[in-house]
C-alpha cells in the first residue's frame, strides 16, 4: 500500500494498490489519476476533489455497486470517470448522485439507478449510457448544468430526461429509447438545447415542456411515441416570463436555427416527428413555440394543435400522410405560417374554431380528406399567396361567426364548392377558384367581399349569394362555368361593378324574386342562355352593362320585375331584351347592334341619353327562364295534374299506395282552396313514411308526389333529391350536421327522399352521429315546414325503429304508405313492360314461362321486386342474343324481337 500521495494511484490487487476505491481518491492528491483494476467493487464512492477514475483494461472490466444509497456521490471538484460502470441497487434511486463541483463521464455505463444532478452543478457526460432506472433516468434540480454528448439513455420507467428548477441540460447527439414516461420533461424554468437527438418509443410526450421552461431542438427526431411528438403546456417559451432580457438575447444568438426574430423560447428547427400516438407538436394554456423547417408525418392525431392561448410561429414546416387535419387551433390560440405544407390528410387540413386566429402566408393545403380549410366558431384566418386543392368537399368553408381574409390565393379542385361562407363573413382578394362544383357561395348575413378574384371551370355556378345574403362584387371573372356565371337568389342584396362573364353554359347574371342588386361595367360574352335574367319581382339598377352574343335573349325580366336598364349595350344574338306580361322595367339609353329580333334602338354603343324606351313582350320560342319558365307556362297546372295522374296509373300495382297519393292531392287541392279563400289549412303533415322492401316503386311514388305538390303551387320547384346515411352523416365532431343542412338546402321547394333512414340508428350506438343528423333534421323541417316535403323509406320493421328513435319524429312522420312486394302477375307485366319498350315481344308461352319462374323464386334477402324483374328482363335479352347469334344471316326480322320460353334464365341465376 502507497502511504504518500503522489499523481498517480492503482485500485485492485499488487504491490503499493489500495484495495478499495475510496482509499485510493482520499489517498491521491489533486489532479491524480485513480487506475482502476479490473473487478467489481462493493462500496460507494464520495468524490470531492479533482481526480480521475479510469478503469485500467478499458469499458466494461470495472463495476462500481453501491453499497448503499449512490454508488457515486460528488460534492465538489472537477472529477473525471472515465470506462467505468457505475451500479445502483435501487432502481428508483440514484446512481449517481451530484450535488456540487464539475463532474465529468466518458465512456461510462450506468445502470441501476438515475442521474442526479442538483445545486449548481456542471456535469459533462460524453459517450455513457444510462438503462435500467426504475423511475427517472436523468434528474436535474436547482442551477445545475449538464451536457450529454453522444449518450444513450435507455428503457427509464418514468421519464428519461427530467429537467426541473432553473436547471439546465444541452444534449448533442443522444439517443432516448423507451421511456416508461416521457422522453424529456422540462418544468419550472428549466432549459433544454437538444442537437441530432433521436427520442423514440416513449409511453407519453417525447418531449414535454411546462411551466415556464424553454427548449431548443434542432435536427432531432421523435417518433413512435404513445401520446404527443412534443407537448407545450403552461407558460412554456414565453420569454418574458422565464428569464431576463439580456439571458434572452444569448439564447436567442446561440440558437441559430432556427433563424426567425420571435421572441418566443421554444425552437424546433429542422426536427422531425412521425408515428406519435397523439398529436405530433400540441401548444396548450399560454405556451409559445417556433416550428422551422420541421417535418410531421404519420400521426395518429392532428400534426399539429394549438389551444388554450398558445402561439405558434410555422416556417416551411411540412406536414404530410396524417390520420387527422394537419393544422388544428381552438380557443384563443393563434399560429402564424409560412412558407408550410399541409397535405394527405385524413381529415381537414386547416381546422379552426373557437377564438383562434391563423396567418397562412405562402402555403399549401392540399389533398385533404374533409374541407381543406375549415373556419368555425369566431375563429379568424388570413391565407395570403396560398394554395388549397384537391379535396372531395369545400376548399374553404366559413361557418357560424368565423372570419376569413384571403389575397392571392388559389383554390383548385374541390368536389364541393371552392369558397364557401356559411354564416360567417369574408373578403377575398385577387383570389382564384378553379375547377369546382360551385366557384364561391356565400350564404350569411354579413356581406363578404369579393374583389378582382376569377372563378373558371366549375361544374354548377359560378359565384352564388343565397336568399337573404349579402355580396360587395368588384372585378370578378367568371369563366366556363356549366350553369349560372353569378346567381343572386331571392331576397339577395349585392353591389356588383366592372365584372366579366364569358362561356358559361347558364346565364350570365340571374336575379331572383324580390333581389335588388347594383349593378355596374358588367360585361357578358359568349353565353349559352341568358345574359341577365330578372325574375318575378327582380328589381336594382343596371348601368353601363355590356352583353353579346348571348344564345336566349340578352335581357330577359319576368313579370313584377321592376329594374332600372341604363346605358346597356347589346350585340349579337337573336334578342336583345324580352320583357313579360306586368313587367315595368325601366330603360335609359339602352342600344343593341346585330340583333336579329331588336327592341332596343339600333346602333353603336349609347352615348348620350335618348330617354325612356319600354317594350313588353310575352316570352315566346326566344325566352326563357333559369329553370325553364317558358315550358313551365305552356302547360297549365291542371294538365300537369293529369300527365302526373297517367303515369301515376301506368305504375304496375301499388293499388293502395296509388289511392293514397290521389286521397293526399284531392286533400292537398282543398288545403289550396281554402288558403285562396282565406280559410285557414286543416292541420297536415305532408311527411310521409314509404314502407317497404326494396324494388316496390318507393323512388318511383316519390318523384311523382313532388310533381303533384308542385303542379298544385304548394311547392315551388318539385324536384326530388335523394339522400342516404352517408350523405348525412360526417366522420368527426362537427361535421354532421352541415352535411345535412347541405342536403337539405338542396331539397329546399321540392322533395327530400332519405332511403334505409333506419341507419341513422344503428343497433346499439347511442352516440352514433347518426342521432345529430336525425336532431338537425328534425329542426330544419320545423323551420322549412311550408317550402320541403321529407319522405323516409326502408323495411316496414326497421321505419318503426327508426320513427321511435327521437320524440320529434312521431310527429312529423304521422302518415305511412305500405309498399306490398309485387305479385307474380305484377312481375310478368313489369318484364312485359320492358319489353315494349325496347321493342320485344313475349309470346303467350313466354309469359306462362314467366309466371311459373316468379312464382318458385325464392323471396329471401336477395329479391328485389321490380328490380329483380328487370334483370329476368335483362337476362332473357342476353340469352336470346346467344341464342341467335350463331346463325344471324338466316334469323328472320320477327326472330330479333320474340322472346321464346328457352329464354328465361334458370331460377337459380336470378
């Protein structure tokens, strides 16, 4: 044994080596190196001064066990370990235990037990690995300082790395593996920096940051996580409230990426976050985080949430291949981003509600599996130079008192309509909508702006203002659209200056009943109806209007409509303007040029006024209406009434359910009656209940119940609109019940037909979202009771069901038409049918052969009435052809058209 101290000391067996490594460091001076033999020694250690453990055979041939409490305790002094493996005997205790001094570790492995780290300490580790605690792996309290370089930190039963106080830690290079917890959890004012670290198969948060701390993660990644990729709770990154000003400035230079002149102390630049069981970055309370340059994918909840009050800053964050929307805010949150990606969501991709606001500047939405951008609540947004395409719903949607502000931004692609205002308000700017169902429909009482902004090739209208709505419309262009180029309905209030118009397939500008809109510089080309239409009661100044080439009559005002024509120009065409019985129309220094049949004066363009021409004419071959008036007129509602009754009577069987439609239109025609007369209406649900099994005509009754209604002017349009659950029902919280007001809105003046209504109520789901259709149903048909008809349809047993499911439903549905499955007579004279109308004949064999084939078919799941006899229709045809194909040349004319016995299919191929 050595009896004087001196630089260098051994541990182990030999001549002048302590035999325990406690002696050796009491025994060495300052600055001495501690050799270390190989073995395993059963003591703990107590580190004060500046010495240098080393383990003389390299990692892995020393294990230091505690004997009791750390295996390794430092107060003070810079000491160094260095190939040693250090063991705690309690999991949930500390292994190594620093309360002061400069510790350093390289190349060590412990295991056992944590690290702790407390005081004002500075703890270098460099190239350890620390496994097995049973609680935290890596604990740091007070002011301490700790650096991990190229460490691992492995399988921790609670977090790996928790950072508490006003501690600090800054990790290059690390690995956390399969934490019990979280991967880092810091709190209180505690700072993390973390450099190309990989956080992976944690039980909670990757990273969680609460309280006031801050966090810098630059280049690292986080995945496979149980809940959140990164968490931000509290006050976490809020400068001002963790550190000083000057403090904050150095983080701020230090930092470097990502670069963004936010104050907030939270920074993720370059990270990516993939396969989180939750949310990839969720900002909640007050906390406030800046995303550079991330990358989010494959997550399992929204890429990323911010709530409560949290601030995020995005820059060119990218975010794809999500199992919810990509960006989400609520409550009073509030992001700003540019330059991001949000695309292959699963849901929205934008999706804002409460009191949140969102800044977009140069991004791009796109390939959602909802509406791209969905605004609710008072949420407001702002989207400058974006992108959103690619969705089967809205591109953007602006529902209850939401806010959007948009400027240069392009919509493309949306299965439904592009811009969508749905209660909220709106100002669109040097926008573009492009290949859509319907360009832009705006439905609110507020009065969106629309200005210098192009809507080309959608499906339906171009830009639609909805009854009661209000539109500022300032150099919009409307291009190929197939239906109206801009629709203003009943009661609409729009001011519309220097717009353009050219090939749509519809008319130009249609005015609705009773609308009063300011026109002004409205210019219309290449239109396949009307350039503007007026309907009945249409009124509201048009000015310096320029129409040409128009294939229905350039102007065309329906009786009642009073509008104002003032220095309107007309060119081409086959009328300049019609004007029908009761219409007074005011013309000021109106011309038309190259009009075969002109009312207007002929001529260049107006110039100066010429004072007031009027001309009435009654609409003839030239005219027509949005929805073909013109027709409509040639045919008085009691021919209609008899057309409907024919083709009602044509119908094969359906005995009672044709006496019940006639009873409820001789009981519709006395409800008329005594309405003209002043008399109040018996009570009256027209609702009804079409119970049946599928192929027994219900579609069929339905459409013409619609017609009845309509030709008795108890509906205004008559239409049907058929609906099913998928049509009604959304797949998330909120988006119910605007798909069914959607499809209700669509029914509005005509008939509602909802098939297998049942599954809205599935067996054994009360929270089906099912039940949120039924109840929004229930209120628009109350509110909408004199302008739709609803008919529910499906399996006799299952309308019962269905009818029990809610209380207002009993009420409304009060009257239920039974559809009896057809005969087999009825089912001869449905194949019969058929076959006159394509031009077969059935010899009398053929129609024995008939009878005695739906009289042994089975009636199980599968037989579908009509249906079924259309394909023993269908399948006759296939098999004659077969039959005389093989000698064409020599089939007589009568052989192309009989249909013979050999025919019929064998009843099991039915």
């Amino acid at each position: 044994m050595l009896t004087k101290k001196s630089s260098w000391e051994r541990v182990g067996s030999g001549w002048g080596a302590h035999s325990t490594i406690g002696a050796a460091v009491r025994a060495a001076a300052e600055g001495s190196t501690v050799s270390v033999q190989p073995g395993t020694y059963g003591e703990s250690v107590v580190l004060d001064r500046d010495v240098t453990l080393v383990a003389e055979k390299g990692p892995g041939t020393v294990r230091i066990v505690a004997a009791r409490g750390p295996a390794v305790t430092v107060h003070g002094g810079k000491p160094v370990l260095r190939d040693l493996t250090v063991e705690g005997t309690a999991p949930a205790e500390a292994a190594i235990l620093v309360r002061g001094g400069a510790p350093a570790a390289q190349g060590c492995e412990i295991t056992g037990g944590r690290v702790e780290v407390t005081g004002d300490a500075m703890v270098t580790l460099k190239s350890c690995s620390i496994t097995g605690a049973d609680a935290v792996a890596v604990r740091l309290t007070g002011t301490s300082r700790t650096v991990l370089e190229d460490c691992s930190v492995l399988s921790a039963g609670g977090d790996a790395i928790a950072a508490d106080d006003d501690a600090r830690v800054e990790c290059t290079g690390a690995l956390i593996d399969g934490a019990g917890v979280r991967g880092v959890h810091l709190t209180g004012t505690a700072h993390g920096r973390f450099t190309r670290c990989e956080v992976r198969n944690t039980h909670a948060a990757a990273v969680h940051a609460e309280g006031r701390s801050a966090l810098v993660l630059n280049e690292c990644r986080l995945y496979d996580t149980g809940a959140q990729g990164v968490r931000l709770s509290g006050t976490a990154g809020r400068r001002a409230a963790a550190r000083g000003d000057a403090e904050q400035r150095r983080d701020a230079a230090s930092a470097q990426e990502p670069r963004t002149s936010s104050s907030h102390a939270i920074l993720l630049g370059r990270c990516e976050i993939f396969r989180t069981a939750g949310t990839g970055v969720l900002a909640e309370d007050e906390a406030a985080a800046v995303l550079d340059k991330c990358h989010i994918h494959d997550t399992k909840r929204a890429a990323i949430f911010a709530s409560g009050a949290g601030t995020l800053e995005l820059e060119g964050v990218r975010v794809v291949d999500v199992a919810d929307s990509g960006l989400a805010v609520a409550d009073d949150a509030t992001v700003r981003a540019r330059g991001a990606t949000f695309a292959r969501t699963s849901a929205n991709g934008l999706y804002a509600t409460g009191q949140a606001q969102v800044t977009l500047a140069d991004c791009e939405i796109s390939d959602s599996a909802y509406t791209a951008v969905h605004l609710g609540g008072g949420a407001r947004a702002t989207l400058s130079e974006c992108r959103v395409k690619d969705t089967p719903e809205y591109g953007i949607r602006v529902c209850e008192q939401a806010e959007l502000t948009a400027e240069g931004t392009r919509v493309q692609d949306a299965g439904m309509t592009g811009v969508f205002v749905d209660g909220g308000d709106a100002s669109l700017r040097d926008c573009r909508v492009e290949r859509a169902q319907t360009g832009i429909s705006l439905r609110t009482t507020h009065r969106p702006l629309v200005a210098d902004c192009e809507i080309s090739a959608v499906a339906e209208v171009g830009l639609e203002v909805g009854p009661g709505s209000g539109a500022v419309i300032d150099g919009l262009r409307v291009q190929r659209t197939r239906s109206t180029g801009v629709f203003l309905d009943a009661g609409a209030t729009a001011r519309i200056d220097d717009c353009t118009m050219t090939d749509v397939e519809g008319s130009g500008l249609y005015v609705g009943k009773g609308t009063r809109p300011r026109v002004r510089g409205l210019t219309v080309e290449r239109i396949a109806r009307n350039g503007v239409f007026l309907a009945e009661e249409a009124a509201g100044v048009f000015e310096d209007c320029r129409i040409s080439d128009a294939g229905f009559p350039a102007i065309y005002v329906e009786a009642a409509a009073t509008p104002v024509l003032r220095r309107c120009f007309v060119t081409g065409g086959d009328h300049d303007l019609v004007v029908c019985d009761g219409a007074e129309p005011v013309i000021e220094d109106c011309r038309s040029d190259g009009v075969r049949e002109a009312t207007l004066p002929q001529g260049g363009a107006p110039t100066a006024a010429l004072g007031a021409v009027v001309s009435v004419r009654t609409p003839g071959a030239g005219g027509t209406t949005a929805a073909d008036a013109d027709e409509d007129a040639a045919v008085s509602p009691e021919e209609r009434l008899a057309e409907l009754r024919a083709e009602l009577d044509r119908l094969v069987g359906l005995d009672g359910v044709k006496r019940d439609v006639v009873g409820l239109t001789k009981l519709m025609q006395m409800v008329k009656v005594r309405k003209e007369a002043g008399l109040p209406p018996p009570p009256l649900s027209r609702h009804l209940v079409f119970a049946g099994n599928p192929g027994t005509g219900k579609t069929t009754v339905a459409r013409l119940y619609g017609g009845f209604l309509h030709a008795l002017g108890l509906l205004q349009r008559g239409h049907l609109v058929e609906a099913d659950r998928g049509a009604l029902v959304g797949e998330y919280v909120g988006h119910t019940a605007p798909k069914t007001q959607a499809v209700f809105r669509r029914a509005l003046g005509g008939v509602l037909f909802i098939d297998e209504a049942y599954s809205l109520v599935p067996h054994a789901q009360p929270n089906d979202f099912g039940q949120e259709a039924i109840s929004t149903l229930v209120k628009l048909m109350e509110d909408h009771r004199d302008d739709i008809v609803v008919i529910v349809a499906g399996y006799p047993g299952e309308m019962r069901r269905f009818l029990a499911s809610n209380a207002g439903l009993g009420s409304r549905f009060n009257r239920t038409l039974t559809f009896e499955d057809y005969r087999p007579d009825e089912l001869v004279r449905i194949v019969e049918y058929h076959a006159d109308t394509h031009q077969y004949a059935c010899t009398p064999e053929t129609v024995d052969a008939l009878h005695r084939l739906f009289e042994e078919l089975p009636r199980g799941e599968q037989f579908g009435n009509g249906r079924t006899a259309r394909q023993v229709f269908q399948l006759m045809t296939e098999r004659q052809a077969q039959r005389i194909a093989d000698d064409l040349d020599a089939a007589a004319a009568g052989d192309l058209t009989t249909l013979l016995p050999a025919d019929l299919p064998p009843v099991e191929a039915v």
